[in-house]
C-alpha cells in the first residue's frame, strides 16, 4: 500500500482490541471528513464496536478506498487515541508472523510488539540564565542586599559565579521562590528556560565512570569479527554461533561487531536473558559507547520506557540492551541483533503467544536486513544442531580471554558423605575450601537452583504434603529472619498461609519443609563462619528496583566473602576475586520430568563453574551430586560441550524430540473440570482423525502435570513430528475447529518446541 493512499483513503480497516478468536480479523470503518489524511497505519483509535456500541480501542490495520461491505452500514471511527502508541509497519508484519507461527490473536501479538503502549509526558527541565554580565551581578546582588531583599541578593550572587543554574537548585538549596524568580525577570535581570528531556535510566554513578579502555583482539577473536563484517557489507546477511567457554571474551567482540555498525551507519539490539545481568553489562557498553546506548526492561518505569522507546524512534541512541522485550525497540536503521547466553530459559515467553526470541530475532533480521550472532558457552542443542548441518555459521573460542585457565573441578558425591556421617549442606571437601578463601580474602560464590526455604512441607508421619487450595502445587515455606517468623507460600498464585506447627491430616508435630534452600544456606554460613560477610541473591531479595546492581556491585568491590544466590547469579557475570564456585545441589535439575533436563544440568553446571578463576588468580568448583556418574555431571566437571552433545543429540533423535523433531503442546483451560476434559478430548480426536496418516506422534490427553492453578482445569496432549509445517497445519485446523465450536480463545494454548512442562 502507497503512503498516498494510506493518507487520502475513505476506509480504515482495524483489529479490535479484544483477544478473541472471534474478532480477530479486521473490521472495516468509514474515516469522518475530519480524519481524513490525519489516521497512519498502526494508530490506536477508538471505534464504536457491538451491538451496543461500545466505545473500544483498536488498531489500523490498512487504509483504502475499498469498500467491502454496505457504506451506508458502516460506522465511523470515532476519534484518534490521544496517548496511543503507533505500530509502525514493522512491528505490523512481524505481529502477524508471530501469530501466523505461535498460535494467538492478531491483538495478542500486535501488544507483544509494542514495547510500551501509551504516550507519556517528557519532563520538563528548567534552567535560570542570568542577562546581564558578571560584574552587573554582582553589583545588583550588593544592591538588593542594602535593600534587604536577601533571597534576590542570594540568586544574583551564585549567577555571578555561574551564569546557568538549575531551577530546582535555586528554588531548594538556595530557597528563592517563583515569585521572587518573576520579579527578576520582569526586570529582565534572568529568563527561565524550559526544555524536554528524557528521564534517565542509567545507575547512580553511570555517568562518572571512566571512559573505556579498549582491548587488543585475539587473533580469533578478530578473525570472527572480520568475517561477520566483511559478509555485512557484501550483502550477505547470516546468522552465526560464537561458541565460546566461559571468560573468552565473547562481550568484546560484541562491542567491537557493534562499533563496526556503527561506522555503517547501522544501529544493533543486545538481548541478555536476565534483569541481573543488566548492570555489569550496561556499565560496559557505557563506557565504550557513552550516551548512544540504553537499556529497557520490566523494571524501569513507564515514563522511563517511553522515554527509551522515543530515543530509539527518534534515532537518538544507536545500542538498546535489555531482556526478549528489547528486541522490539523501534531501530529504523537496526543492522545487528546479538543474544547473548543464547541458550537461556527466558527467551521463551510463558504468556501467549509463546514466541522464543531467537526464532522472532530471525524473522526480525530478514525483514529489516540484519545480521544475528547468536553467543553461549554452552549453546542450546537447537543452535548447536543448526551449526553442525550448516544452517548457521559457526565461531569457536576456546580460551580463556585474560589467559587463566579454566576452574579445576571437583564432583563431591553425597551419598559417600551421608555414609561418612556428614549430614551438613557443604561436603567436607567445600566447607574446607569455603574456610581457606576466607583466610585468604578471596571471595566465594554458592550456587543453589532454589527459592526460600523448600520445595514441598511434608508431614514425616503420615506423609501430607501442604497444598495450595487453588493450585494443585506444594506450598514453599519461607521465613523472614529478622521478623522471626515463617509463612507458606504458593509461587504461582500468591496465596500464603501462616506455617503449621501440627499436621492437619494426623496431627503429627513432625511436618516441616525439606530444608535446601538459600535462606537456610545463608543461616548456616553465619553459624558456620560467623566472621564471614553473606549476600544473598535471589528473588526474594531482588523484588525492589535497584537491588541487583546494589548486590551485585557490593560483591564486585569486595564488599561481601560469599554470595548465595539462585540461578541469576551463575549468568554472565564476572568477579576478579572469586576462586571458588560451590555447586551445591547440581542434579536437582535432572528431577523436572522435562526432556530438556539434562541439557539444562549441564548449562547450569558449566556456567555456575565458570565463575570462578576469571583473573589471574586459579580457580575450583566444587560440585556436590547425587548422580556423579550422569553424563551431563561428568561432561560438565570437565567441560566438554562436544561428548555432552553427542550423548544428547543420541537421545534426541531416539525420542523423536527437538531439534531432531518438532513438538507441539496443547494446553486446555477451564474453570469447569468436565467442559475442560471433553474439548481436550474433541481436539486430540480431531488430530488423529484428520492427520493420523502424517507419521505423527500423539501423546495424552492427558491431567497438566499441574492440573490446577487459580481453581483453573489444566489438560494437556502433545504431538510430534519430523517436520514445523506438519505441526503448524494441525494448529490452523484446531484453531478453525475452536473457532467453530465458539470456544473461548484463551481456553486453548499452543506451545512449539516447548521449554518447560505442562
């Protein structure tokens, strides 16, 4: 379509705001005279809908002078959304592909793309410039104080030294008020002046930090580099996987590939996986870049991510950072997407549409010309499986940047502990080591994959476990020390409940939680080593807005010995002072029931252990386990990816999972637990009437592993098949089939290649 006709046409048509199968298609409006020329494809407006006519929001989808229904039918737009936010074209049609491909509502994709979704205010910063020169000033300063007209004397003194002042300074510290400020302007002595500016999102400090100093390349480094490069500027636009173990130096070539836009004019998007990592990465790219470089994410404000958002549009900033949202920053001239720990969980979205970020990257990158560079230690088994057929280009750096070698391992099996009569949390190989870093003022890192105090409350006499009452999940206990009290809690809906002290099944005073998690951990290294300095970090004491960098930067100036945390602390991170890495509970993770299980140990083990030792200084990781003899364990004390993959890939292939094949989950909600098992079992039947010749695998229906969550009936079945297209054609044919039926839309949920259990 024209910007002609987008500007001169009679009809618009719109998605209507509302996230359901059956309004999810445009509906055609006729534009009122004095909206014509003034719409754009992707503003918000606000349209009478219904039979009711309910005033509702939605977006323009298209603008003709095609009539498709009865004129004299039609109804008018009523008036343009005065905060809205626009969809750009851009963000149009990769809306669309997004639903085309993960199974949701054209408006449920259409919000995924926009990054924010209402026009704020700028804040306005205001200035007092002195008119007259210094020695004037200063004379009138001595005028007003013979007078005693003490606040004007005060102001006309400081603009004798400084002939710019914040208004905010003047009006606090130097206690002037407006009225005061209007008088000297009426005798044209100073002029207020006002301009926009964005608010700032950068750290306290940010902008004190010196300028970076800038590394010498490898010669692999570079080499990586100069291939992406020279491919970019020869037209040729590909996707590539820096396979690199921990400490290579992946960030550098990062910076320098997006310098290298830079000087083609070309601006780039840098995805990590986790608000913590933010900081020390934001800290790096600033001082490379200064004030071209932004981030965006959930816990910014929403002024600040309008802000960010109008910066990127108005080709401000070259560099935005930030978790899988990031990647819909408006870039008009984007050249570069890196995803950094490209393996990571969080790039997959939990809510609908499912989308994963490095499939919505690629479709990203072929619309707008781009380059992706994809960068792990431990790749995901889907890249690694595209590398390896050459559908992705591959990139090895296989040492360490700053010349230390890699951690020395030890995999300390806690059976032979528990029979030596250790029943403490830390082998006896950690708690010694733990004590030495402590005498030697070198810091250590304790990596546990849990949250709070347990997994489950379980009576030791009966075995009634504690159950949220509307989910069917454990509950956690948590305790606050400081309160010297204990509370259950589900993490799922929210609901808490004060800890029992007797079972309400038997009565038993032996019900308690099964006591591994981070809380206890930092009690007992308190115990323990009582001279010791403890931080711990995990979602419990990360919930206000700036309490990763505040934790994190501590750690990094030394300001703690040992550091606790969850998986958020194993991600990214690089401290000088850390040479040991405890690994406390290293195959939790191979007890999900999640095909992925292994491949996630691994990840988990080899980044945890990558922590330590990234100095000069040697490091040890200690491995506490169960399963010593587990290949992901085994492969991951030694750090070899290669066997790992092979040993994986094997089992892949023999189970029919991805990336060898393709799964699809199909997920039923309802709040009435019959209606919710015969729709699941009228679509699984629909699957294998009308593609039960397709090779396909069906598993289920069946109960969700969690089968209720907020008093919501979860059933769930699963399909397999050798190839995507297979898959997306059934979900085309469920969807018509829900649609048919009436359903609602959000009763049904498809999940491609899925990363977590149902």
């Amino acid at each position: 379509m024209g910007d002609k006709e987008a500007m001169t046409g009679r009809f618009a048509n719109i998605i209507v705001d509302i996230s359901h199968e059956k309004v999810d298609r445009p509906f055609q409006y006729r534009i009122p005279e004095a909206l014509i020329g003034k719409l754009t494809i992707g503003m918000a407006v606000i349209i009478p809908f219904g039979l009711g006519n309910k005033r509702m929001k939605g977006y323009v989808m298209e603008i003709t002078d095609r009539v498709e229904y009865d004129e004299k039918k039609l109804k008018y737009v009523d008036s343009i959304v005065k905060d809205g936010v626009s969809a750009r074209g851009d963000s149009l049609r990769l809306a669309w592909w997004i639903r085309e491909n993960y199974g949701s509502t054209m408006i449920a994709a259409l919000k995924t793309v926009l990054p924010v979704k209402k026009k704020l205010k700028q804040v306005v910063k205001k200035t007092i410039v002195c008119k007259v020169d210094m020695n004037t000033a200063a004379a009138k300063a001595e005028e007003f104080a013979k007078k005693n007209q003490n606040a004007k004397a005060r102001l006309m003194q400081e603009l004798a030294t400084q002939p710019v002042l914040p208004y905010t300074l003047v009006t606090g510290k130097l206690n002037v008020t407006s009225q005061t400020i209007q008088a000297l302007e009426k005798a044209a002595l100073v002029e207020v002046q006002a301009e926009d500016t964005y608010r700032n999102v950068l750290p306290e400090r940010m902008t004190e930090l010196e300028g970076w100093k800038k590394k010498q390349l490898s010669a692999n480094q570079s080499a990586i580099v100069t291939n992406i490069i020279r491919d970019f500027k020869a037209g040729v636009r590909n996707t590539y996987l820096i396979h690199g173990v921990t400490g290579s130096g992946k960030t550098e070539v990062y910076m320098e590939l997006i310098e290298r836009m830079r000087d083609e004019g070309k601006q780039a998007i840098m995805l990590i996986p986790e608000i913590a990592l933010t900081y020390q990465t934001l800290v790096r790219f600033y001082q490379r870049f200064g004030d071209r470089v932004s981030v965006i994410n959930s816990r910014l404000s929403a002024g600040e991510r309008y802000d960010q958002y109008e910066r990127a549009a108005r080709g401000d900033i070259d560099i935005i950072i930030g978790p899988r949202s990031a990647l819909f920053t408006p870039f008009e001239r984007l050249g570069l997407v890196i995803i950094d720990e490209e393996h990571e969980n969080s790039y997959k979205s939990e809510s609908m549409p499912k989308y994963h970020a490095r499939e919505v990257a690629g479709e990203l990158c072929r619309m707008k010309n781009a380059s992706l560079v994809l960068g792990s230690a431990t790749p995901s088994i889907e890249s690694y499986y595209k590398a390896k057929k050459g559908e992705i280009q591959l990139f090895m750096l296989k040492e360490r940047l700053a010349g230390g070698q890699l951690p020395k391992v030890y995999v300390e099996d806690l059976r032979n502990e528990l029979k030596s009569g250790n029943r403490s949390i830390f082998s006896r190989r950690l708690y010694s080591l733990i004590a030495d870093r402590l005498q030697k003022k070198e810091q250590t890192i304790l990596f546990l994959n849990r949250r709070g105090y347990a997994g489950f409350v379980s009576c030791r006499a009966c075995g009634h476990v504690m159950k949220c009452p509307h989910c069917d999940v454990s509950l956690s206990e948590h305790t606050d020390r400081f309160q010297n009290n204990s509370k259950l809690v589900c993490h799922y809906c929210g609901y808490m409940m004060p800890k029992v002290t007797n079972c309400p099944q038997c009565g038993s005073k032996y019900i308690l939680g099964f006591r591994a998690g981070t809380q206890q951990i930092e009690e007992l290294l308190h115990r323990e080593f009582p001279t010791a300095h403890v931080l711990r970090m995990d979602a419990d004491t990360t919930k206000t807005k700036n309490s990763y960098e505040q934790i994190l930067s501590q750690f990094a100036n030394e300001g703690a010995d040992i550091l606790i945390g969850t998986q958020m602390i194993v991600k990214g991170h690089d401290f000088a002072k850390v040479t040991l890495v405890g690994i406390l509970a290293a195959d939790m993770s191979l007890h999900a029931g999640d095909y992925r299980a292994g491949e996630r140990t691994f990840q988990l083990l080899t980044q945890a252990a990558g922590r330590a030792g990234r100095s000069a200084l040697p490091g040890e990781v200690v491995i506490q386990t169960y399963q010593p003899e587990h290949y992901a364990v085994v492969h991951a004390a030694n750090q070899d990816y290669e066997h790992f993959y092979a040993d994986e890939i094997a089992y892949r292939d023999l189970m029919m999972y991805p990336p060898v094949a393709h799964m699809m989950a199909v997920l039923v909600l309802s709040d009435n637990e019959k209606t919710g098992v015969e729709q699941t079992n009228v679509l699984a039947e629909q699957v294998k009437q009308q593609f039960g010749d397709q090779r396909l695998i069906l598993i289920g229906p069946t109960e969700a592993c969690i089968g209720k969550i907020n008093d919501i009936y979860r059933y769930i079945f699963y399909i397999k098949h050798r190839e995507y297209r297979v898959l997306t054609a059934i979900k085309d044919a469920l969807e018509q089939t829900i649609h048919t039926m009436k359903w609602n839309t959000d009763s049904v949920q498809f999940d491609f290649d899925p990363m977590n259990n149902y």
